[in-house]
C-alpha cells in the first residue's frame, strides 16, 4: 500500500499569510513610490498661488509647489533663475529632490525638457493663474 504525506497545515497557513503579507508590503511601498511622484511645481511670476505661470520654466522669478490636493505647500524664489549657463538640468534635479511629478510653465527650453524626461517629470504648457492651472493638470 502506498502512503502519501500531506505537508503541516500549520506550516501551510504560515507559508500562506507570509506571501501575503509580502505582497501587500510591496503594493504599499509602490503605492507610496507613485503617491511621491504626485506633487506640482508651477513656474510663476509671483509668490503666491493666484500668481500668473511664468512663460519661461528655468527663469521663473518663483517656483510654487502643490501637494496631490492642490492645496500650495512651498513657495520660494527660484534659485537658478539668475543663473549664468544652462539652469535647466539644475532645475530638474531641484524639482526631483521636492518629489514633483509635473511642471508648469509656459514654455519649456530643450535642455529642461530632457533633463525633465530623464527624472520622470511631466511638463506642462499652461497660462494664467497657477492654481487654476493646478487645477486643470489635476483632472
């Protein structure tokens, strides 16, 4: 007579609740890794999020960034805008390092756009007040 061995159950359900538990902790670090990517910069020409987007990205007098919401977190003068040479490959890093997603400006000069493209920031042509253009992008 042949015997057959059927495996612990107790291990099973252990083995079980492991795999799942790995494979919720990976969707939850995705899902925070694409969640970061979610913030907005906006090249404007004042402070404050009713300011006008700025017609040159790298140039910008001021660089606002929006939270997932919309909701204005970071509002300083841009620090490259004054900047002799390319600024923008140090633009895009900046805006790397602040987790933003997307980039509005009203135009986008050919060394910005690649360095964008390469760190995975969407550019945004837009005009008018930044929260609106917030707004839209967000749609």
């Amino acid at each position: 007579m042949k015997t057959t061995t059927y495996p612990n159950p107790a291990r099973a359900v252990t083995i079980s609740l492991m795999s799942l538990l790995a494979a919720l902790l990976i969707a939850f670090f995705s899902a925070a890794g694409h969640a970061s990517g979610t913030r907005i910069a906006v090249a404007a020409e004042a402070a404050g999020a009713e300011a006008s987007v700025s017609g040159i990205a790298a140039r910008a007098p001021y660089i606002l960034v929006f939270d997932a919401d919309g909701k204005l977190v970071e509002s300083q003068p841009n620090p490259f805008a004054k900047m002799s040479g390319d600024a923008g490959p140090p633009i895009a890093g900046w805006l790397a390092e602040r987790q933003v997603g997307t980039f509005i400006a009203g135009n986008f000069g050919s060394k910005l756009s690649q360095a964008m493209q390469e760190k995975g920031i969407r550019g945004i042509v837009a005009s008018g007040p930044a929260a609106t253009a917030v707004k839209e992008a967000r749609r």
